[in-house]
C-alpha cells in the first residue's frame, strides 16, 4: 500500500488517567490503531498510561528502543495541569519536527476552532518519528488524515532511504 516500506511497525501509546484506571474504554488509542494497521503498520498498543511525565516517556523510549518505525499518542495534549504529553515526549525525541504538528493542529481548525489548543509536538528519536495527537477520536481521525500520506516517505527517510 501506498509505498510503506516492508515490515513497518508502528507503537500506540494513550495518555489517560481515567482509561488506565478502568474507569473508561480508551477508544482514541483503539482507533489510532486500527487507523495505523489501515495503512499498512504492524501496531503495538495501545498502551494505556496515566498523565505521568515519567511512565510516559519510559513508554516512548521502549518503543523507539524496540526499533519501532512510528509511535503516535493520543491523550494528555492540551491545557489541563495533567496534560504532559508533550513534556515526556520532549524528554526522548532528539530532534522536532514541528510542521507536522502544526499541519495537525491546523488540519481539524475550521471544524474545531479548540484544535489549536493542542500542546502536542512531533520529532525524531533515532529512526523512530514520535507524535503527539489529541485524545479524541476525532482529534485522532484528523492527526491520520495528515500523517496517513506523509509516513511511507518518513519512515523510508528514518531508514536512510534517499529523497524520492
């Protein structure tokens, strides 16, 4: 499919205090994962994590030290005190790659003028891309409808491919 490369592997991490407490179905982190197997990934996740900078950045890194092409999140993006999505993820990526977060944001604002409220950035740890989508299913749908046509080329660049 779309020229993702042969054995891609992508891992789902949900931020949530309330889904990793049982209290209720983490559906973002579900959908972020049937969304990515739709393209074409080999999905770990979700793994469901409470807002916690720590648990959530030691997620991040076992995945990126898995070798894992893509981890995207779902969860703890916008403004509440425990949203600290972004804070763990700026503690393992290496280098950012703000203009996808930015076409995230940008993509759902005519609909949801609040997407602009995300926190959520996007960067690179070793050959792995890591980005931070919101906790919504919506919010999700919209981060896949952005990165969806970018990733075969992103994950063929973090394996050193050449520019097409």
């Amino acid at each position: 499919m779309s020229g993702l490369p042969a054995g891609a592997r992508a891992v789902v991490v949900t931020a949530s205090n309330r889904a990793s407490a049982g209290v209720y179905e983490d559906r973002s982190g579900q959908v972020l994962a049937d969304g990515l197997r739709g393209l074409g990934f080999a999905v770990e996740g979700p793994h469901v994590r409470p807002d916690d900078v720590e648990a959530l950045a030691a997620v991040i890194r076992e995945a990126v030290a898995s070798g894992a092409d893509v981890v995207l999140t779902t969860g703890g993006t916008g403004l509440s005190p425990t949203d600290v999505t972004p804070e763990a993820t700026r503690a393992v990526i290496e280098r950012e790659a703000p203009g996808l977060a930015e076409a995230v944001r940008r993509y759902g604002q005519e609909q949801v003028p609040t997407s602009v409220l995300s926190r959520g950035i996007a960067g690179t740890a070793a050959r792995t891309l890591v980005v931070n989508l919101p906790g919504s299913t919506g919010g999700v749908r919209d981060g896949l409808a952005v990165l969806g046509p970018l990733l075969p080329h992103v994950v063929s660049q973090l394996r050193g491919g050449d520019h097409a």
